[in-house]
C-alpha cells in the first residue's frame, strides 16, 4: 500500500518522532497550522478514527495525545480528527492533530 503515514512510522523518511509508544508515534506537521500542531498517528494502518476499532489501539492513542498535549503544550489545545475527503482528510491514515498557540 502507497501510505505516506505507514512510510513515516516505518521510518523511511528519517521524520523525528517527538513522542512514542508501543501503538502510535507523534511527529510535528510539515506544515504546522498553529504554534504547536503535532500529529498523532497509530503505527498499524487504518483509514480514519471511524475505522479503528482496537480498543487496545485506541487506548494507546489518546494515550500518547494526552502525553503530547502535556509535554508541548500549557494544557490549553484542540484535537482534530479530519474524517473523509469532504471533511478535509488529506491523508488517508488515521491521525490526530494537536494544536495549540496563536495561529502562524
Ligand atoms: P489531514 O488534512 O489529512 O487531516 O492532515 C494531513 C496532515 O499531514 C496535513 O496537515 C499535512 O501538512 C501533513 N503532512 C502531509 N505529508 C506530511 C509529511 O510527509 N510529513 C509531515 N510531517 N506531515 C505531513
Ligand atoms: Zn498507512
């Protein structure tokens, strides 16, 4: 499958995971929105958040969200889901952004 986000996690592009777990890595968005704007991304392949159904997964998912939003924000962000073309998912892997700070 050509999936940038399964390149990314299988570390094909050398991206800098600013935080990981067993499930999910964290990386900074390459084109950041806002101050802060990290991607959460589970490392096996599923389309959107609608599709991933392993609890286990998703545990480990919000998980490293939650230790994102610590570690690089003041506790103040939004997390953002974009779920389908029309929604404005560009990148069909499931990922979560973290946004905080004035927008750049
Ligand atoms: P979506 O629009 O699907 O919710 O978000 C996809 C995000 O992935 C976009 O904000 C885009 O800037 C980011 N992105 C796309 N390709 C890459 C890449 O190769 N590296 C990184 N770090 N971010 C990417
Ligand atoms: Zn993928």
């Amino acid at each position: 499958m050509d999936c940038i986000f399964c390149k990314i996690v299988a570390g094909e592009f050398g991206t800098e995971f600013v935080a990981e777990n067993q499930h999910a890595v964290a990386f900074r968005d390459i084109n950041p929105l806002a101050k802060v704007h990290i991607l959460v991304v589970p490392r096996n392949h599923s389309s959107n958040i609608a599709e991933l159904e392993d609890v286990e997964e998703l545990s480990e998912l919000f998980s490293l969200i939650r230790s994102v939003a610590a570690d690089f924000t003041d506790g103040q962000f939004r997390l953002q889901f974009n779920s389908g073309e029309k929604e404005g998912q560009t990148v069909f892997h499931t990922h979560a952004h973290v946004l905080s700070g004035r927008a750049v």
